[in-house]
C-alpha cells in the first residue's frame, strides 16, 4: 500500500523521510479516521510510526485553513519527546507553510512566550508548561480543531492527569486523538471520559504486547552484584550501543561512574540535569559518541534511536507497562533487537507483574559466573513494626534506671 491511497497534499508526501515508503499498520487505520474528522484511540506497539499516524492527517487538514492559527495541540510527558515530535513533524509542516512550535520546561519562558507572538499552527509541548502559557493568556485554545495525547496511558496516570484534565476545561469540544503502546485496563475508563462516544479505537497490534522482534533474557542476579554483570555483558559483546535504566536518578549516576571508572564510554541522563545537558547527551550517544547511556524512564517512551541494538534494565520498573516501552527502543520499524533485564529477589514480584500484562513466560536464566547467593526475605523473616519500635525504645535507655521508671500511681 502507498501513502497515495489517503489522498494527502503529494507536497506533504515529499517531505517525508526517504526511507518511510510504505504506511504501516496503525497508520494505515488512523489516518483515514483522522481526516475523518473522528476521534481516535490508538494502540500499537513501540516503534510502529505513530508520530506520522496522527502528523500527517493533522498536518493535511490544517493546510487547509492555515490563516486560522492554533489548530492543533499535542501533548507529551517529556522534554525528550516532545523535541523528537517536534523533529518529526517540523520538516512536514514548513513544505505546506504551516508554523510548529515547542514547548516544554527546561527552556526560558520568556523566549517562548516572545516567540508565540508570531502564531503557531501546531504546538507540540509537555502539560505543565503549556498549562502555564495558557493560564497567563498567552495562549488560547479558541480556535482549537484538535487535541493529540502522545504516551495517553502515561498523560493520563496520577503524575499528569491533573494538568490534562486543566487544560481539557480551556478548550473546546474538538477532535480527541490519544496514541500509546499500552493502555493498562485501570486506565481505559480514563481515556474514554477524554474521547466522545462515538470515537474509533484502533488496535493495531495486539494490546500490551513487545515487539516480536525483540529478543528478551532476563538473568537472575544478586541485587549487589548487578553492576558487575553489566560491565561484564557490555565488555564481553563489544555492542555497539546499549541503552541502560535504571529507576532512581541517584542509582543513575551511580552506576554510570563505576562504568566510566571500568573503561567504558558512558554517560547518564534523567530529570535532574540541566535541559541543554540533557539534550546535548541524548543527542551524543543518537550520534554514537557514546556507547552506553544510563538514565532513568524520561527515555523510556516514543524516543528513537536508529538501529539501537540493545537495552537493558538493571532494575525492573514498578510499573509493568514502563517495561514495554523501555525495550521497544530496540526493534524500532521493523529491525531486531536484545532486551536484557537484571532480575533480583526483591523484583520477582514486578516480573510476574510484567508476565501478566505481556502474556509471556519470560523465563529466568542464570548468568555464568555470577550464582545467586542472596535468600529471598519472606514475611515471616520480618520484624513486625510494634518489635521495632520497642526495639529502638530499647536502645535509647540510658541507665537501669531509664527500665524501672514507672509512672506514678494516682
């Protein structure tokens, strides 16, 4: 099949990347809809091209009334994607003549605020700061056509979910589109309430699922030594690249030290570095200066990296579904790839978590050299709270006599 068939400007067509010659699957079902005029939830797996599923039929329809200014709103959870969007569909909207704009925190406002004083058509930003333009005046929503929630599963979990629903009442009923690779079912209530009854949802792959082309291990190491078997893996494959998460931002930089101090090309990236510090190590290792970038979950949705060959997780997420998209930044439009993860005790619970929602067995290996040594905790292993208390009650007594004191009787 050919872009041709959806009847879009041949001028939009033209810009796009050499090598997207054919729609894929979620694009091929969302873009009729979304020229439509229709709303749409739409679920297909990590790297699937969902950018241009909603792009493309976006850009066409505000081509033709571009004098009417914002038209059309996407929101992403993270700065990382919201510059990936933005890079995606910048180059489409200058060949129809149409102004894209980016905002997200991380940048000065007052540059933006400057900057919106020429109109954008299309505005791609994460909730907190466009909820913060907006609430000033600076923005306004009146003439609102579309809304797009990038990573709706993510938008709409207690992080976000406040912000979205604020700008929500801004704007006019309009046309909803929401994207993601994973929808856990706690979260579908929430999605319908954003979209009219009568939206369309799309299924493009089979709801929750990884990317058959990803190759997954998941070795059952102590949780001290998982450091030690990361340099290991990476020393003894040479790859290329490999993307590292990690879930805290201090376990980030952490280990991203004991990498460099092993003679390996590391860098670490997550929510407490600067803007321009992030986006310049992002853009390092998408560049391949780096071989092997630690962060936390900012890189874990929508962002692309071409051919990246491997991810690993050194720690399990707390969330089954970050686990589908961590690993989908591997086996990206239509290539193979290896998703490693370093399973502890102490996560067995978040893995069975992980094989519920993905239906998959995910079996655990034993990593050579490294045996387990650690002995699971179980509840009858803990201290019940009242004994620790009495404990530390215990170890604050001074003399004998802080044990006889007794109350005075009245």
């Amino acid at each position: 099949m050919s872009f041709s068939v959806f009847q879009l400007n041949p001028t939009l067509l033209t810009a796009l990347p050499p090598a997207v010659t054919e729609p894929s699957r979620v694009q091929q079902l969302a873009i009729p809809a979304i020229l439509a005029g229709q709303d749409v939830l739409a679920l297909a797996q990590t790297g699937s091209g969902k950018t241009y599923a909603y792009g493309l039929p976006l850009l066409q329809r505000l081509s033709l009334s571009p004098e009417v200014g914002l038209s059309a709103v996407v929101i992403v959870p993270t700065r990382e994607l919201a510059s990936q969007v933005m890079q995606d569909l910048a180059p489409l909207a200058q060949a129809l003549n149409l102004r894209v704009d980016m905002l997200c925190g991380g940048q000065a406002i007052e540059l933006q605020v400057e900057r919106l004083t020429q109109p954008a058509n299309l505005i791609v930003a994460t909730p907190g700061r466009l909820l913060a333009l907006a609430q000033q005046g600076v923005i306004q929503f009146e003439h609102l056509q579309s809304l797009v929630l990038d990573e709706a599963d993510r938008l709409l979990d207690m992080g976000f979910i406040g912000d979205i629903n604020a700008l929500i009442a801004m704007m006019p009923t309009g046309q909803r589109l929401l994207f993601s690779a994973t929808l856990p079912e706690p979260l579908t209530t929430l999605a319908e309430q954003v979209l009219t009854t009568a939206h369309v949802r799309i299924q493009a792959h089979v709801i929750n699922s990884a990317v058959a082309d990803i190759a997954q291990t998941l070795y059952h190491v102590n949780k001290g030594s998982k450091a030690k078997a990361l340099i290991h893996l990476i020393t003894l494959h040479q790859w290329s690249q490999v993307l590292v998460f990690v879930n805290a931002k201090d376990d980030v930089d952490s280990l991203c030290k004991k990498l460099v101090k092993a003679g390996i090309n590391a860098a670490a990236l997550h929510g407490d570095k600067e803007q321009a510090v992030r986006s310049h190590t992002l853009e390092q290792f998408k560049n391949q200066q780096l071989t092997v970038l630690v962060a936390t979950d900012v890189l874990s949705r929508g962002i692309h990296i071409d051919a990246l060959p491997v991810v690993i997780n050194v720690d399990l997420p707390s969330q089954a579904a970050v686990y589908v998209h961590r690993i989908g930044r591997t086996a990206r439009a239509g290539l193979s790839g290896v998703a490693l993860s370093l399973v502890s005790h102490a996560e067995l619970l978040s893995l069975d978590a992980i094989r519920l929602l993905t239906r998959q067995a995910l079996p655990l290996a034993e990593l050579a050299g490294f045996a387990v040594t650690d002995k699971p905790t179980s509840e009858a292993s803990k201290r019940a709270p009242r004994d620790k208390q009495a404990n530390r009650r215990t170890a604050n007594k001074r003399s004998i006599s802080d044990f006889t004191k007794r109350k005075p009787t009245r």
